[in-house]
C-alpha cells in the first residue's frame, strides 16, 4: 500500500470516528426547551408585582398565583389565584364577600376545576381555608360549616375529586360526600399528615405522621379507602408529593444525618432514588415535585450552609432506568439563560412541559417550559399580548 492510499485510508477512518461520536453525543444531548414568562396582574410602576406558578394540566393551562399592586404612600398587593391560558390571565379572585388574597395550587385536565387557598373573615380576625373553583360557580369554600375551617387543598382530577389538608390532617373531599379523613393504619388518634396530589383514579398520596413519630410517605386509594405505607425504616422520614395516573409516585426521603433524598415509587413496587447535587458544603435538600405518566420526574434542589441556593431540575425517563439529572435552566437556548435563574421545577405534563417559579432578569416570576427543536440564539416567547380576564 502507497502512502496516498494510507493517508486516504486514515483520513476517511478519522472522519467515520468523528461523526460517529457526533451521532452518540446528539443522541444524548438534553432536550431544548423554549420558555414564557407568565406575568403578574396589573402592577404600579413603583410596586413590581410578582407571580407563581405550581400547576400544569394536559392541555398546558397553568394555575398559581399572581399579585396585583397600587401606590398610595406606600406600596400594596393583592395575590389573587389565577390560569395562564393561550395568552390570557383568567384571574379567579377570591372566596366572597372576601376577595383580597388567595392561591391557585392544582388544576385539572380540563381545565374547570382549580384548588388552593384563600382568606375568609372569622369571628375576630381572617383565616385561610381551603378554596376550590369551578367555572359555574366561582371560588368557594370547601370547609364552610365545619369548625375552625383552616387549610389548603393541593390537588384536583377530572371528577373534581381533591386532596386536602384541614386542620393539619389529610382529607378526600368531593362536592357530594364532603370531608374524609386520610389516616395511617397504627398512627395515634389526631396525628398530623398532609395531602398533597390526587389523580384520574381518586388515588391520594402525602405524608402522616406514623406511630413512631416521623413522617411516612403514603399512597391512598380513595375508591377502596385503604392506605399503603411507602416508607423505609432506614430512613427517619419520608413524604410524596406527586403522582401519575399510573400510580408512581415522587417524593422524598430524609436519612439520619438530616439530608433529603429525591425518590420516586412504582408502582409496580420498590423505590427509586435519584441522584442529589451539591452546590455548596453543608444541609442538602433535595425533593422530587411530580412525575408524568412517561416517568419524567422534576424538582428541586436546595444545599449550602445558608440555604440560599434553589435549584429546579429535570430526570426524563426515570422508570427505565435513567436518573441522570440536568437543571432546567440547561435546557434552554444560551439568550433565554442569561435572562433566567430558574428556583424550582414543580410539575411536568405528558407532553413534557414544565412549569415552576424563578428569576426573570431578577423579578420573581412564574414560567413555562416547552420542548423545541431550534437552534441556539432562540428568543424566548413574549407576553406582551397577555390580557386579563374574568372568568
């Protein structure tokens, strides 16, 4: 063999290496996500107005909370419950007559049923109690009539089934039965526990308090009325606070040295933990929000001495088996992440958007993430155009 044909050789062997390695790195490569702001209420130019956002449904409506603001001599705010909805804010107010304060946590599918929080006027002073809104009748509350109604409800399905937790207890609420207490087999009578997700199947899962004084993690089927018990002694606590419509379930555990774990529960059985970040010495805290019915899990990571650093991620396709993690932020394009400093991933929808809280050039805003192909230098979508609405 000549050294032409050597060359030739080595050179075509070189470039098959080089695109081969190519096609595994863009094989692995992160999703790329585009992302919108989703914006305040009204606001006075002295007073910045902030909003958060804590739910997305399958058509991509987010629910959360939204300030409004005016200037006297000072500044003042009204946090109203509100949906970011195909450009528009449809801001759901409060419970009557009431209607300075109140926050949107859940919502379902199709997008009718929304839950929270809200203030109502007690003997003596305001409460907040929980709050669910329909779109026939408007923000009620689901506790009226009961004593000391105090609580928040986090969760609602299709069937407008809720997760509710009153009077530091879990609860299954829907308009005909009303109130169910949650509780788990062995725990003492009024032991405190809290309902955080409800699916398409009346499945509940939280945490309570257990016989042994520490958090459990649980999972509750609301149509059988019975409980399973996720935790693992190994561990000194456990909480759930997502689910799917397939019944796994995300949460988090606590070891004995105080540092929490995310973890997810097939629910096929067993647990599976994912991997924390540190970003600083000291206290870790790291918790897993939701998962879809894909196995896309997201949350957030808090760790340093002070606390101080909140850090939203992603892990796609955690039930089979991956559990490599990125930052939300790293998914988007290089504009989007200069503008952006995202605190917390909350929940994620089959279509694998994702909505959460963060920075947007240093104002605290709700947003939501939507997988993209594009190429990098990517504008972000604007909100200019959003217009508010009564529902």
């Amino acid at each position: 063999m000549n050294r032409l044909n050597f060359s030739i050789i080595f050179i075509l062997t070189v470039l098959a290496a080089i695109l081969l390695v190519s096609t595994d790195v863009a094989a692995e490569a992160p999703m790329r996500y585009e992302i919108v702001e989703l914006p305040a209420l009204e606001a006075h130019p002295n007073c910045p107005a902030n909003s958060n956002a804590t739910a997305i449904n399958e058509r991509g409506d987010v629910v959360g909370v939204a300030e409004s603001t005016w200037y006297d001599v000072t500044c003042h705010h009204v946090s109203h419950a509100v949906i970011w909805r195909d450009g528009e804010i449809i801001d759901l107010g409060g419970i009557p007559p009431r209607d300075e304060w109140s926050h949107g946590k859940g919502i379902n599918d199709n997008g009718d049923g929304v839950v929270g929080y809200a203030d109502i006027d007690i003997p003596g002073g305001i409460m907040a109690s929980p709050a669910y809104w329909n779109s026939t009748d408007g923000m009620i509350n689901i506790t009226d009539g009961h004593e000391y109604p105090t609580g928040w409800a986090w969760g609602i399905n299709n069937a407008h089934q809720v997760a509710v937790t009153y009077r530091n207890q879990a609860h299954y609420w829907d308009a005909v039965e009303g109130l169910r207490l949650i509780e788990l087999d062995g725990a003492p009578d009024g032991s405190s526990s809290e309902a955080w997700e409800i699916n398409n199947n009346g499945v509940i899962v939280g945490y309570a308090r257990g016989a042994d004084s520490f958090l459990h993690a649980f999972r509750y089927d609301s149509t059988t009325d019975t409980i399973d018990d996720l935790h693992d002694l190994d561990f000194r606590q456990s909480g759930a606070y997502g689910l799917n419509d397939n019944e796994d379930v995300a949460g988090w555990i606590e070891a004995f040295s105080w540092h929490i774990y995310p973890a997810v529960w097939p629910a096929s059985g067993g647990r599976i933990d994912l991997p924390t970040q540190v970003f600083g010495p000291g206290y870790a805290y790291c918790q897993a929000e939701h998962i879809n019915d894909l196995g896309d899990v997201v949350g957030t990571d808090i760790s340093g001495i002070y606390l101080e650093v909140a850090i939203g991620w992603a892990a796609f396709d955690v039930l089979d088996g991956n559990t490599d993690r990125v930052k939300l932020v790293d998914l988007l394009s290089p504009t989007d992440s200069a503008q952006w400093d995202l605190r917390n991933g909350f929940e994620i929808n089959n279509a694998r958007q994702i909505t959460g809280t963060g920075l947007f050039n240093g104002k605290t805003r709700g947003f939501l993430m939507t997988p993209v192909l594009f190429e990098d230098g990517f504008e972000s979508g604007t909100t200019d155009g959003w217009s508010v609405v009564e529902p």
